[in-house]
C-alpha cells in the first residue's frame, strides 16, 4: 500500500532538542553554580525531564509543576513556586535560544511537499508552535497536534487516528516518522502503520534515508 501522507515527530527529528536543552543547561550551571560538569548536569536533566514529562502526558501535573520538579531535582533541595520560576529563567533563555533546524529538514521539507504531513508531538502546544515559528517551519506544516489540542498524547492511538483524518488519508497509508522508540515507533508497530525511526546516531538514520519508503 502506497505512502499517501507523514505523521511527522517535532523535537530530534525536525529539530535539534539535544542541541537547545544542553545550551539550556549550560545556562543553568553558570547561573546557579552547580556542583555538576556539563556532562553530569545534562545527564541529570534527561534523567528529571523523561521521569517528570511523563507525568505530564498523563495529566498528574501542569506543565509548570512538572519544570519546577526537574529544577528541584536539579538542585537537589526544595524550591518555592517563585524561587523555580526565577531560577529556570536562564534555562529558557539558553534553551530557546538555540531552537534550530537539523540540516537535512530542508530538503526533506521540499521533497515530500507533494504529500500531506501533520506534526504529532507530546511537546505542549504554546511551546511548538513557538518553535515552528521562529524556525521558520511553521509555513510548511499547517498541522500541528499535541495533547492540548488533541486530548490524547503518544503513543495512544488516538492521536494518530486524528493525524491521519487531518491528514484526510487512511491510518495505515501514513508513514510514521520519530525518533522515540515507544512513542513513535512502538505506536505505529502496534497499529500496523508503516514507520521510519529517525536515529541521527546512525549514517542512514537522517530524515533523507526516509525517502525511500515514499517510492
């Protein structure tokens, strides 16, 4: 069955999260001095953030909770409300900052114009859409959704059910396209859907070796 549209991942698979979040943590270190090297402290930080957002994607805690219990682990003692917020102000600096591109979204971008694509990511709405943005993607992907305008994250596959009406294309001829192992690739695998794992650790894992499923 043909490829008739993308269902599209946003952070490390259009843009370069690892990139803007070390930036973001770099910012954090200088700030606070903390007793971590870069290394350590972003290290902590992937650690904190996979624990903490996925509290958030079900619901147990705002978007805010869930930065300021990743600034309390980060430092390691007990933050007020006020004292968080200010002290993550030189993390969103860093981190938004540096929001970018990967090379090869370009000519992705070009390549599969002739295609409907819509954006599906656990990333909160307001964030995203900054992103697209102020990369300037936002004028190729009209389609953006999100568990805040959804009301389903990844890897339920409602989510994907709604991409692909978006899209106006039957589930299982729209081509999954991720890096995460369980959100985006373990989704589609359970709903028979054609997929392609964006791993940039890998010579063949870039967004370009993914023209090759589209025929």
């Amino acid at each position: 069955m043909p490829i008739a549209a993308l269902l599209i991942d946003i952070d490390d698979t259009l843009l370069d999260d690892v990139h803007a979040t070390r930036h973001g943590v770099a910012a954090l270190l200088a700030a606070h001095a903390l007793p971590y090297t870069l290394d350590e402290a972003c290290q902590r930080w992937h650690s904190l953030t996979q624990q903490h957002w996925a509290r958030f994607e079900h619901g147990e805690c705002s978007i805010i909770e869930q930065r300021h219990a990743r600034l309390r682990g980060l430092f390691q003692r007990e933050l007020s409300d006020d004292e968080a917020n200010r002290a993550f102000e030189p993390y969103i600096a860093g981190y938004r900052g540096n929001w970018k591109a990967f090379d090869d979204v370009a000519p992705f971008v070009a390549a599969t114009a002739h295609l409907p694509r819509v954006l599906v990511s656990n990333g909160h709405l307001d964030i995203q859409q900054r992103k697209l943005a102020v990369t300037g993607l936002d004028a190729h992907f009209p389609h953006l959704l999100t568990p805040q305008n959804c009301g389903h994250a990844k890897p339920d596959a409602a989510i994907f059910d709604a991409a692909a009406r978006l899209a106006g294309v039957p589930l299982q001829q729209c081509l999954v396209i991720g890096d995460d192992p369980v959100r985006d690739i373990g989704a589609a695998q359970a709903l028979g859907m054609p997929f392609f794992h964006v791993d940039r650790g890998r010579t063949d894992g870039g967004l370009l070796a993914c023209l090759q499923l589209l025929g």
